[in-house]
C-alpha cells in the first residue's frame, strides 16, 4: 500500500465518523475542564492565570467549536433535523463564549461557574454528537423558528 493509499484511507476514516469525532474532542476536553476546576477549587482566591491564545483548552474549544458547527451546516445541506442542525449551531456559539468568559474571569473561583458550564456542555456533546453519524436521523420536537442558517457570522 502506497504513502498516498494510506493517507487517504487516514483521511477517509477520520471523516466517516463526524459526530463521533465530536463526541471524543469533548470527552478530551472533559478531562482538562475537570482538572482546572479542581485546581480552581482549590485555590479560589488566586489570580486566574492569564488565557493565551495558544492555552490547550481555548484552542481545544475553538476547534470543537468548528466540528459542531461543520455538524450544523452537515445536518443543514443533507436535510437533517432542523433541531439537531440548531442545537450543534447553539453549541458552536456556547463554546466560543466560553472561551471569552474564561478570558475576562479574574480570579480562579470566578472560573469555577464557567468550568461547570463548559462541563455540561461537553456532557451535551458527548450524548449528542454521535446522532449526526446516523443514517436516518428521527427529528426532535421544538425547533426554534429563529434558528439561523448558514454558517456563524
């Protein structure tokens, strides 16, 4: 088997399984979620360390961020449930503003409420990612009127 061969076998696996992919990005970042949460509880009354662009878990939300709203637009192109293709958009915008309230909490106990937020939203993930794997998707009920289309602004 050439280089070529298997690199694109590689690349073939890597995107059968989107959902998936989300749900084990999100599980991975569980981890670090919980373990700066528990530094956090530890030391609440420190100075949150400052959140660089480059920080594992800004990066690694920017990027779930980016699968969820691929799953969105995926979900949006293939006719998908309207409420599975909102409820991935919902969470490609939730975990970019998490990012931006890790950034302006000042002291480590004021991350605590953002780390419990980031947590059930990873949580969600998780449950749900797998579902845009699926052949035949059942629809939710609910679907907000507003939810837009096309990708985040």
């Amino acid at each position: 088997m050439t280089l070529v061969s298997v690199a694109f076998t590689t690349l073939s696996t890597l995107l059968a399984d989107p959902g998936a992919d989300f749900a084990a990005s999100a599980e991975t970042l569980a981890v670090i979620v919980n373990a700066r949460a528990t530094i956090a509880r530890t030391y609440p009354a420190q100075a949150a360390p400052y959140l660089s662009a480059n920080d594992t878990l800004a990066t690694g939300l920017s990027s779930l961020s980016g699968q969820a709203m691929a799953l969105s637009l995926r979900m949006e192109e293939t006719n998908g449930p309207e409420d599975l293709r909102c409820i991935y958009r919902g969470m490609a915008q939730d975990a970019l503003l998490h990012i931006d309230r890790l950034a302006k909490a000042e002291l480590r106990a004021d991350r605590l409420a953002v780390y419990a937020d980031i947590g059930y939203l990873l949580q969600h993930a998780q449950e749900i990612g797998p579902l845009a794997d699926q052949d035949e998707i059942a629809p939710f009920t609910g679907v907000p009127p507003d939810c837009p289309r096309g990708p985040l602004p």
